[in-house]
C-alpha cells in the first residue's frame, strides 16, 4: 500500500486502538468468560472451561430474576412518565416561552449533566426519615407519618424511580423540543384556518411529527432503564436494600463479580441482559415501525 493511501488508515489508527484495546478486547474476553469458571485471585491459568453451566446457573438464580423484576419495574416506572410529561413540557415551553425557552431548558437539563454520586447525595438526604424535606412536607401538609423511604422494601424502588424519572425528564423534553422546531408551521396555521382546536392540531399534527423522535426517546429509555446501576447502587450502599427491592440486574452482576468472585456467572448474566435488551429493543423498533403485509399486485 502506497503512502498516500495509507495516510487515511494513519490518522484514524489511534481511535482504532483505543476502541480494539478498550471496546472490543473487552467484549470479546467478556464472551469468553462466560464459559469459563474462574476467580481473579488464581490468575489467567486458573480458567476452567464449563460449557454452558454459567448460563444454566444463571436460569436458576431466584436472585437473577428477582433483580429482573427490580429492573424491569424500575424501568417502566420512571421510564413511561417521562415521556409522559416530556411531550406536553415541550409544546408548552415551544409555543408559550418563547423569549424565555433557553433559560428554562436549561434548568430541566440541568439534572442530566450533574454527577450522580451529588444526586444521590442530595436526595439521601431529601428522603431521610426523621430530617428529610420531603418527609417534612408530607408531615406538615398532608398529616402524613415519616415515610422510610430508603428502609423499607415497599419504598425503596418508588424513590429510585423518582430520582431516575427527575433526572432523566430534561433531557427528553430537549429531544422533543428540537423535532418540535422542525414541524412546519405552515401546518398548524392551516389547521387553524379549517377550524381544529388546539387538542385536534396536537393529536393529528404534532404527535404523529414525533413519532420518529418518540422512538428514539423510548428506545434510549429501554436501553438506559435495563442497564440502571448508579442511582440504586448509590443510594442503597452497593447492597441493594431492604429484601434487595433496589437491586438491579447490573448491580447484581457487579456484585457476583467483585463481591462473590464469580466472574463468569457475571459475563453470563451480562451476555443474557444484553439478549434481553436486543430482543425489548426490536419489539420497541416493530411498534413503532410495523411491518406492512405484502400481497399479490403490490403492498397492502
């Protein structure tokens, strides 16, 4: 190969190392310890081929499932009203903050870009039982007792799901409000003009406008929502909780592997998520996008 054909291949080498070295090594390694039994402390020579037996145990760990319910129930409840609320959040700031859309963007994003060891922090804190605002608000307003939210099994995944859903709501209203920017608006004024009321002009316009949006929203939803670690890790100290109520499937992984030494029940367990997620993130792709029956003389 010439010089200058290999001068491309040059300048693109160091992201391709980068990505070999820390993006496809690890994968792959990954994939190969899933039919391995091994603990880090023997060494590489400690490796021991067991076939399928790290998946067959994986079928058969009540906590595995049980930290698939936790995950499943913790992403459809602070998934759905995200975008719940994202979607109207956006058409109000889009038709009625107009001089003053920036700045209120920016505070719904805010959350999204603050770390989450200080989110956890601070809503440790906001949930305490006997000092937390949120406790002292229900007590003050509503007569309601302490809530222990971080110690009782019944709360615990409510408060991670409100944290996910408070951090993760500003980000999606920024999606939306960007595909809102591209409808045009020569639509809706003549909408306007036939007489459609604000409600017709938003189911039949702007909704089915968002619809390529809405997809990629839920699908990064799904996706973020199976692999929720850091929220619930944090805030019930790596252990999940009270009965494991915020034990998550990746925290369950990280715990087989770095607190019960069994990393290839964990590569395991991490290549059937990963399963799980291709398979909810086809289902999401054929909701939004059906595929049309083919008849004899062209498509139905």
């Amino acid at each position: 190969m010439k010089l200058n054909q290999a001068t491309p291949y040059l300048f693109i080498s160091p992201f391709l190392i980068l990505f070999a070295v820390f993006g496809l090594f690890p994968l792959l390694f990954s994939l190969y310890l899933a039919f391995q039994s091994w603990e880090p402390t023997s060494g590489l020579g400690g490796m021991q081929f067991v076939g399928i037996d790290n998946f067959t145990f994986a079928f058969n760990d009540e906590w595995f499932w049980k930290s698939l319910g936790n995950t499943g129930w913790l992403a459809v409840a602070s998934g759905l009203p995200q975008h719940l609320v994202a979607i109207p959040l956006a058409v109000f700031i889009h038709r009625y903050l107009l001089r003053s859309r920036n700045w209120v963007i920016g505070v719904y994003f805010l959350p999204y870009i603050t770390s989450t060891v200080a989110i956890a922090i601070m809503f440790s804190s906001l949930f305490s039982t006997d000092f937390g605002l949120i406790n002292l608000g229900l007590t003050h307003i509503f007569s309601f007792p302490p809530v222990d939210w971080l110690g009782r099994a019944i709360h615990i995944k409510p408060a991670i799901a409100f944290i996910v859903f408070w951090r993760y709501v500003g980000f999606n209203t920024v999606l939306y409000l960007a595909a809102l920017q591209t409808i045009p608006s020569d639509l809706y004024e003549a909408a306007t003009l036939d007489g459609a009321s604000s409600w017709s002009q938003f189911w039949h316009i702007t909704l089915p406008s968002l619809k390529p949006m809405i997809y990629f929203g839920v699908t990064l939803s799904v996706i973020g929502g199976l692999q929720l670690f850091e929220e619930p890790f944090i805030l019930t100290g790596g252990r999940g909780g009270s009965d494991q109520a915020g034990m998550t499937t990746a925290m369950y992984l990280y715990r087989m592997a770095f607190d019960f030494n069994d990393f290839g029940a964990a590569s395991a367990m991490s290549w059937l998520l990963f399963l799980i997620v291709v398979v909810l993130t086809w289902l999401t792709n054929r909701a939004f996008h059906p595929a049309r029956r083919v008849k004899k003389g062209g498509l139905a």
